[in-house]
C-alpha cells in the first residue's frame, strides 16, 4: 500500500520560503507513470494544483504559482520536495503531496494526510 | 486554461434522496474527468475517474456520467456518512491539470 506523508514548518514568517517535504513508502518513486504533486486548500476553500514532478526531475507549475514554486526529488529518499518563496498570509493553507498515476484512468490516486501551513509573524 | 464549473455549491438533502452534481469544462475534455470526495479535516479520494468507472472499493449508489463538457455526478440512495464536499478534476489538457470549485453536501 502506497503511502505518503507530508513534513515540514506548520508557521513560517511573511517573505520567507515555505519548505515541505514528502516522503513515499510502499512504492518507488522512480516508478514511471507517475506525477509527483502538490495541492493546497486555503481554508474553507478548494483544492488548488501547486505543480508536479517526474522521477526524472521534469517539472511542472501552476502558472499563477510558477514564479515562486520549485518542486524537487530526491530518489535515494524516495522523498519529493516543495518550496515556496515570498510567501504572504495567502499562503496559508492545508498542503497536500498526492500521486497521479498517468496511465489509463489518469488519476490522483494516493494522498498525503495534508499538513496546515500558517504564514505570520 | 480549462475552466470547470461545477453547481451547485452546496446541497442539503435527506437521507435517501438522489442527489445529483454537474460539472462542465470550457472545452471538450472527452472522458478525461475525476470525482473525488472530501470529508472534514481528510484529504480527498477518488470515487469516479475518466467519468463513469467507479474506483475499487466505492459503494455503487455512487455514478457518473457524461463527456465532451458536461458531466453529472449521482448518489442514488444519500447515506449520513456521503457528507462531504465533492469536487470534479480534469486532466484532459496534461500537463495541466484543473479541480471544480467544490458542492459542499449536507444532510437536510
């Protein structure tokens, strides 16, 4: 069973970089066909796609994020990484790592428990 | 972009009821959509995808349906534990991927 879970500050400080990792167990983030990804929900609010990451390193970002997002992978941890830099109290939202399995019936199919990050003094 | 507009919002309903959610895309996206469900405090989980296959596991009082743009969302029978807020996803325009703004059910 494949099993995520986030990890990282719970408060960070206005203009500072918001640091999250994920760490996958159960299944090898090597594994092609996969994209690597993280989802915020501001509170009482939608999910919103922050961006993804492939085995190889190939990224993609929300355009209205791209900015300020890098996401990374470490495959000798089996961990993928999020930073967000500059951030505002609008940046305060539940994150959320999850898997998208690209083959037939594309799907996020597993997910992070969510951690809440705070942005404030 | 794709954009997905999904209604209504929000929904209360009584136990037994047929509920129903639609969803629809800017643009034809075929098959390519998703219905997850979100409970208080959880992360989301897949119940639909490509817009009618149920994933393992799910009851089958849950159903979707439609392509190209407009796609619908069914309980037939709404349990006390359906409370959530449901949420379309389309992957039609990979790398990009877009969610609907969320129908927050509630037991009337």
């Amino acid at each position: 069973q494949v099993q995520l879970q986030e990890s990282g500050p719970g408060l960070v400080k206005p203009s500072q970089t918001l640091s999250l990792t994920c760490t996958v167990s159960g299944g090898s983030i090597s594994s092609g066909g996969y994209y690597w990804s993280w989802i915020r929900q501001h509170p009482g609010k939608g999910l919103e796609w922050i961006g993804y990451i492939y085995y190889s390193g190939s990224t993609y970002y929300n355009p209205s994020l791209k900015s300020r997002v890098t996401i990374s992978v470490d495959t000798s941890k089996n961990q993928f990484s999020l930073k967000l830099s500059s951030v505002t109290a609008a940046d305060t939202a539940v994150y959320y790592c999850a898997r998208f399995f690209t083959g037939g019936g594309s799907c996020f199919d597993y997910w992070g428990q969510g951690t809440l990050v705070t942005v404030s003094s | 972009d794709i954009q997905m507009t999904q209604s209504p919002s929000s929904l209360s309903a009584s136990v037994g009821d047929r509920v129903t959610i639609t969803c629809q895309a800017s643009q034809d996206i075929s098959n390519y959509l998703n219905w997850y469900q979100q409970k208080p405090g959880k992360a989301p989980k897949l119940l639909i995808y490509d817009a009618s296959n149920l994933e393992t596991g799910v009851p089958s009082r849950f159903s979707g349906s439609g392509s190209g743009t407009d796609f619908t969302f069914t309980i037939s029978s709404l349990q006390p534990e359906d409370i959530a807020t449901y949420y379309c996803q389309q992957y039609d325009n990979l790398p990009s991927y877009t969610f609907g703004q969320g129908t927050k059910l509630e037991i009337k």
